[in-house]
C-alpha cells in the first residue's frame, strides 16, 4: 500500500492542529510544574505511580469523549454547529487566561482545589487526571477535532495519535516535573502560556466562524 496516497495534506493539517490544540490545552509544561508542587514530600517512586496512573486515566477520559461524545451530543439535541460554536468561545476564554495567565480553574486548579489535593495521598485521578490533563478545554477540543474530520479515517488517526503523542509529552515531563519547575521557573511558565494562548485563540475563532458557517448565520 502506498502511503502517500493515504497521508494527504488534509491528513496532516488535521494531525498539525491536532496536536497544537492539545499541546495548548493540555499544557504538559505547566501540568509538570504544577505536579511537581502537588508532590514535593512524596517518594519519587509513588510520584512516579501517580503520574502513569493520571496519563493513563485522562487518556482514556479522552478517547471515549473523541469518539462518543458527538453521539452524546446529537441524542441531547445539540447540533454540530452548536458545538462549534460554542466550543470555540469556550477556548478563546481559556485562550485569553492563559495569554494574560489567569487562573479560573479552566486550564488549571482552583486555590479550594489545589488545597485539596495538597492534603490528598493520590493526586493521579483528582486533580492531575481531570481538570489539569482532562480538563474542560481538552474534552471541548477532542469532540470538535474528531467531529472536524467528518469521518475521514486518516484524519482520525491523525488526531489520535497527535492526542497520544501529547499525552507521552506529558508523561515524560511529570517524570521529571522537579527539573521543569527548577529549569523554568514561574516567569518561563507564564511566558510559554502566553505563545500557547496566542495559538490557541486563533484556533478558537476558527471553530466560531466554521459553527456559524455550519449553521446558515454567514455565509
């Protein structure tokens, strides 16, 4: 089988924005430092099991909102121009936090949360799994890109494995999160944020003006 017959352009632009959705949403950097002070009195082997185990967990939280929320959606009622739509306000308000590094709980934990987990033996599945990996941005965006591929089946594995790389991404880093935190610092982080919010935004409005296209608003 030739593979340049299989990876066309569609294919790699939906892989490319795939993985710069995730990569911004998920924001493996920022989720390093962020475990890194979640676990700074554990023992390097169960900081270890926590992160495997909280990848682990948000990628499979991942791959079945990619591949079933749409139906989820479509049985509420919720056409697929709403959902871009409103996916894309959704991550132009999560664009504009991390540009002008907000902290609502969107992107990142709350101080009520992030106190929480600071008492918590086991931070893998609340809040490292869901919100700071599988988190309101990174659902909205699985559904959008897997609905965006319109049954394209390379496209679709195009989107997966961009999720999986992300999520390996982010894995590595975990591991070794204290480097990151040390190496980067607050201003590093906030400065990485910044060009990931950037993108991201314009990846917002995109989704806007395809929903309202989709719906018959503007032509």
């Amino acid at each position: 089988m030739d593979l340049s017959t299989l990876i066309t352009p569609t294919t790699i632009e939906a892989g490319i924005v795939a993985f710069t959705s995730f990569f911004a949403l998920i924001d493996p950097i920022g989720n390093a430092a962020m475990f890194a002070s979640l676990t700074a009195h554990d023992s390097a082997k169960h900081r270890r099991s926590m992160a495997i185990k909280g990848v682990f967990i948000a990628t499979i939280l991942l791959l079945i909102f990619m591949f079933a929320g749409e139906s989820l959606l479509t049985h509420l009622g919720i056409s697929l121009a709403a959902l871009r739509t409103a996916g894309g306000i959704l991550l132009m308000i999560l664009a504009i936090e991390m540009v002008f590094a907000l902290h609502s709980g969107g992107t990142s934990t709350t101080d009520e949360e992030e106190d929480e987990a600071r008492q918590s033996d086991d931070i893998s599945v609340f809040p490292l799994a869901t919100p700071l990996i599988a988190g309101a941005g990174s659902i909205s965006a699985v559904i959008l890109l897997h609905a965006n591929a319109q049954g394209d089946a390379m496209a679709e594995i195009a989107i997966v494995l961009a999720l999986l790389l992300v999520m390996l991404i982010t894995l590595v880093l975990l591991l070794i999160a204290s480097q990151v935190q040390r190496v980067l610092g607050t201003t590093g982080l906030n400065v990485i944020n910044r060009i990931l919010g950037v993108i991201l935004s314009a990846l917002a409005v995109q989704f806007v003006f395809d929903g309202l296209m989709q719906s018959g608003l503007i032509k």
